[in-house]
C-alpha cells in the first residue's frame, strides 16, 4: 500500500514523496528516493536520501550492491519514498536540499572505510 511523506529540505522547500514497503517493483524512470523507517504512529525518519536515473535498476536489479541501503537496513529502514524528478541537475538539487535538511544517518561516511552512493 503506498501512502505520501511530504518531507522539508534546508530550503525549507517541502517535497511529497509516493512511500511504499521495501521490496516494490519499480518502473525505469529518474527521481530523488528515501529509505525511511517508521519511528511512532505518523512519525517518520529519513535514514537515506539517493537519486538515480532509473528507480527499476538502483532499488531493485542493483539493491543488494548499494552500501547506503546496507546501512539504512541496519537501522531499521522498512520503506522507500519516491519522487519522480526528470533531469539530473533538478534531481541533484532537491537530493542535496534534502540531504542538508534531514541529515539522514545512513549518508554519513565513515572515517574508517564504508563508501557513499
């Protein structure tokens, strides 16, 4: 069942987000996505804030190679919010917006190894 977030980057600008369980198909189209866990009845925290040129092939066909998922997993992330943005630099800036606003743990990179997507 898939249900809106609306989220709030450092600009202040908020952005609605199409949330659904972990494990959806997606289609092959670009946007900005959340891995978010539920933290109390209609609260919700954003551990990982990506974009990507195609939903399909970064949440489903190459899932288990992306270490910021890893990270989201361990700490509890239960769900993917989307938002369907098409072109790079738009998808850039409402990514880094977000980033900036929400500071979610799993897009912290550690001193001692670990990588960022």
């Amino acid at each position: 069942m898939a249900f809106d977030i609306t989220w709030r980057g450092a600009s202040g600008n908020s952005h609605n987000f199409q949330t659904v369980p972990f494990g959806t198909n997606f289609n092959p189209v670009s946007g900005v996505y959340i891995f978010c866990r539920q933290t109390q009845p209609g609260k919700w925290q954003a551990l990982y804030v990506g974009e990507t040129q195609s939903f399909s092939q970064r949440l489903n066909e190459r899932i288990n190679s992306h270490e910021g998922f890893r990270r989201a997993q361990r700490m509890g992330m239960t769900h993917i919010g989307v938002l369907v943005v098409p072109g790079q630099q738009n998808r850039l800036r409402i990514e880094t917006d977000l980033r900036h606003g929400l500071k979610p743990p799993a897009n912290e990179q550690s001193v001692f190894g670990g990588s960022g997507q």
